[in-house]
C-alpha cells in the first residue's frame, strides 16, 4: 500500500483541506506531481499562498501516517482515492469531495443512491414510515444512504436491509471507532451487503464537529435525500441545505401537525422540498432511478401487510380508533369505554395479524402500511 503514502501525506498539510485538495488534484492530477511542482505552479492554484506552499514542500511522510496505513490493511479495509474508478461518481462532483474514502465492505460508484435521514429521538411513526420507505426503495435496487445514527438512520438502513438490497452508511467517526456502539451488528451486517464509509482516521472518535463534515458526503453520494422527522434545529436540516447546494433533490416525508419532531420537515415543504408519501413520489421527482434492472424483486413493494377484512367488529374498531402516532392504552380504555382486558386481548391479535404494533411504555399504534 506504498502507492497511499502521498494521499495520506497531502490529506496531513497544514491549512490544505477538501476544497483545496481538489483544486490541487484537478490541477496536478496526482499527490506526487502536487509535491514535485514548482512554487510558481502551486502558486497558480486558486486559493494558495506562499505559506502554503512551503508547507507542502517540507512535508514529509510520518510514523504516525505509515501506522495509520499498516492498520487499513491489517483490518483488510480499503482506501478508495478520488482517482480510483471506485470512487463514487456523484461525490466527484461536489466542491470537496474527501481526498479518499475508508471502506469497510463493497463501495460501488451506482449513482442511483437516496439518501434517508432524520431524528436519533423518532417517534414510532417515524421509525414505521422509514423502513417501509426504504424496503420499497431497497426492493427497486436503489441503495440507501444513511448515517447510521440511532432513530431514522437505523431504520433507514434495517429497511434497505429488509428489502435485500445495498445500504452505504457515512460514519462521522473511524471506522475503528463504532458510533453509536449499539450499531455494532448493524455496522457487520451493512458492509456485508453494501459499505460502511468515513474520511476521518480509523481511530477518530465521534467529534461534535465531524458529523457538519459528515453530512455532505450523505447528501453528495446521492441523487437525492428525504428527510424524516426533523425539528426546527435538527442536524438533519444541515444535510437537506447541502443537498440543495450540491443541486440534488430534497424530500421531506410529513408528520402530525401537532409534533414539534415533524416542524423542521413540516418548513422544507412550505420551501419546496418534494412531499414524499410513497416511494412512487421519489421516482416522479427522479425518473432516473427507474432504469431496466430496477423493480425485479417486489411488484408493489407499497403493497399492505396485511388485510383487516378478517377483523371481528370488536377488532376492527379497535384498529380504526387507532392513527399512526402512538396511544397509551389507559387512554385507549378513555377513549372508547371498553373493558382494559378485553382490549389488551384485543391489541394482542392486532399484534399478531402484523397491523398494530407497540412501543415501550403500553404505547399502539397502527402498523405503517396496514389500512
């Protein structure tokens, strides 16, 4: 792996970041010819100041660098440089992309990638809605994006996972530091299908100021990102404003206008982000997604789990009392004056039949996707 030791040095520059990599490596082609050029030459690149050009000139290639590249190849991940065919096309064409990518499973350059994101505190609905969105994306071969965050970007990547398709996961730590550490199997199982990616060191913790970083490379990879439960001072908001300034589409999926968690998603509409009920909604906004590989493994993946045609007249009005936000059951009981044993038996068979479920703390709900 002596061809990394440039990238790694050039990424290790004083002053010299994404953006200016990019110029260099646009200008010079390669970290080699960057630290062979003359001072005149490095000087004709927008950005560069004497300062900096004698920073490259004096670099050189340190222990810590060589034992950053041992660990990649000793831990059998990959490096993905921005002049490899790996490199994901869509990443190319942002301002600063990352000089290289760390890889942990099967990075691919399909630009035919949505990217799902939203809050680590999301309600049932929220949780519900996302994987159903991102089964029947995952069952048309669109890989999904995510962050691999607790709350909607766990669901987004378990839903892609449901659907047996590719999910990329964009760490805002090293991939020798698992962020959360509860993601641990989910992290094995995403690079067993599809990639777990980061820019930062394999031992870089999970910083407060990476995941602004981080959110660029979820917005940039993909064609296009949905956002799921965000409030007005969400993070997810950050990755929807760099979306629309790379020029890729923003989709925001609505929740009760009574939840505070759904204001921030509720705001993107009102600006023009695309509503987004159904997968259908994402391919109207994206026709190129539906290329002649697409929709092999699910016909209708909106289809319902199951029918309530079945239903006794006792569970069936159960079921309609029921929405989509969670009810606690002392007020279920309130709410229809019926006796709480026969309707915790009630909400059992619901449970069972797959078209009510539950949250902790006695919370129901309907299942996303029943009627």
């Amino acid at each position: 792996m002596e061809f990394l030791l440039p990238w790694f040095a050039l990424k290790n520059v004083p002053g010299v970041g994404n953006l200016l990599s990019k110029r260099l490596l646009d200008r010079f082609q390669s970290p080699d010819a960057i630290f062979s050029a003359s001072s005149h030459d490095l000087l004709l690149v927008e950005g560069m100041s004497q300062g900096l050009v004698s920073a490259i000139q004096h670099q050189k290639i340190s222990d810590q660098i060589k034992r950053e590249i041992d660990l990649v190849s000793r831990k059998n991940y990959k490096i993905v440089t921005l002049t490899d065919p790996d490199y994901p096309d869509l990443l190319l064409q942002i301002p600063d992309p990352p000089p290289y990518l760390y890889v942990y499973g099967s990075l691919e350059t399909d630009t035919r990638n949505i990217s799902v994101v939203g809050s680590r505190n999301a309600t049932a609905y929220g949780i519900s809605t996302t994987q159903r969105l991102c089964t029947g994306l995952a069952s048309r071969e669109i890989t999904i994006v995510s962050g691999m965050a607790l709350g909607i970007d766990t669901a987004a990547h378990q839903g892609a996972l449901a659907g047996k398709g590719k999910t990329i996961a964009v760490l805002g730590s090293g991939l020798e530091r698992v962020y959360p550490s509860e993601n641990l199997n989910l992290f094995h199982q995403i690079a067993d299908s599809g990639a777990v990616i980061s820019e930062f060191s394999l031992l870089a913790e999970p910083d407060a100021y990476h995941f602004p970083a981080r959110n660029r490379i979820i917005s940039g990879i993909s064609l296009g990102t949905v956002i799921v439960e965000a409030t007005r001072k969400s993070g997810s908001l950050i990755t929807a404003r760099l979306a629309a300034e790379q020029n890729r589409e923003v989709f925001a999926v609505p929740g009760s206008i009574h939840s505070f968690k759904s204001s921030g998603t509720h705001n993107l509409i009102k600006q023009g982000a695309k509503l987004v009920e159904h997968v259908q909604d994402i391919f109207d906004e994206l026709p190129v997604l539906l290329s002649p590989q697409g929709g092999k493994r699910n016909t209708n993946p909106e289809e319902p789990v199951e029918s309530t045609q079945r239903l006794s007249l006792d569970e069936a009005f159960v079921f309609k009392t029921l929405g989509p936000y969670p009810i606690h059951i002392d007020n279920l009981v309130r709410k229809i004056e019926i006796e709480p044993g026969k309707l915790s038996s009630i909400l059992l068979k619901l449970e069972l039949q797959g078209i009510v479920q539950q949250a902790p703390g006695k919370l129901f709900s309907r299942r996303e996707g029943s009627f």
